[in-house]
C-alpha cells in the first residue's frame, strides 16, 4: 500500500432476479412507436380476457400473425422484463397472455388498454 493510503473492503450485493424492475428501457419516440405497434397488434384479436395479473387476447389461426406477436412479445419482455408473455396455439387459434406483478399493473393496462 503507498503511504497515507488505506484498505478499503468492498461489498457487492447482488439482486435476486426474482425482483422485477417496473421500468421499461424504450424512450421517447421508440416508446410511442411501440405502443403503435402493440394497438395495431391487439386490433387483430377476436377476443379479450382478463386473468389473474393480466390479459389473454385470442387471435384467428394464421402462422405470420402468430410469428408477429412472438417476435412483439420478445421484443416487448427485452425492454420490459417485469412482463411475463405465453403465446400459444390454443383449439383453432393463437392465444397471448400477458401477466405483471401487482407493483406492476398499472403499466399492464396501459400498455394494453385494460
């Protein structure tokens, strides 16, 4: 150690990835473009359910519209990580469902306008 110097002891905390973080990475002109994005997603939808902690829409069998809402819901959790997407063939459609924790709501319906 140089004199005069002294040792100090750093300690890391680490976060538990079960905590999410209520904030989305998107600005300004990306955000709104995004919200585009989802409304014109969601115009698609045949129907509209709440769930528990969130919403499921139901959506006409067709693969490009499925591929759509995969690649918007992964694109949408990489800058949102505090929702939770299942996209899923359900009978003789698609089915999104999104879930947020109760801290997180509020961001919920106003993404989708719940």
């Amino acid at each position: 150690m140089l004199p005069g110097s002294r040792r100090v002891s750093l300690r890391f905390l680490t976060m538990s990835s079960n905590l999410p973080l209520i904030a989305c990475s998107l600005e300004g002109d990306d955000q709104r473009a995004r919200l585009a994005e989802w409304t014109e997603l969601i115009s698609h939808a045949t129907a509209r359910e709440g769930t528990d902690g969130g919403v499921r829409y139901s959506f006409a069998p067709d693969d490009e519209l499925e591929t759509r809402i995969n690649m918007l819901a992964a694109a949408e959790h990489a800058c949102c990580a505090f929702l939770e997407f299942d996209v899923r063939r359900a009978g003789d459609g698609v089915e999104l469902s999104v879930t947020a924790p109760a801290d997180a709501q509020e961001a919920l319906r106003f993404i989708f306008e719940i």
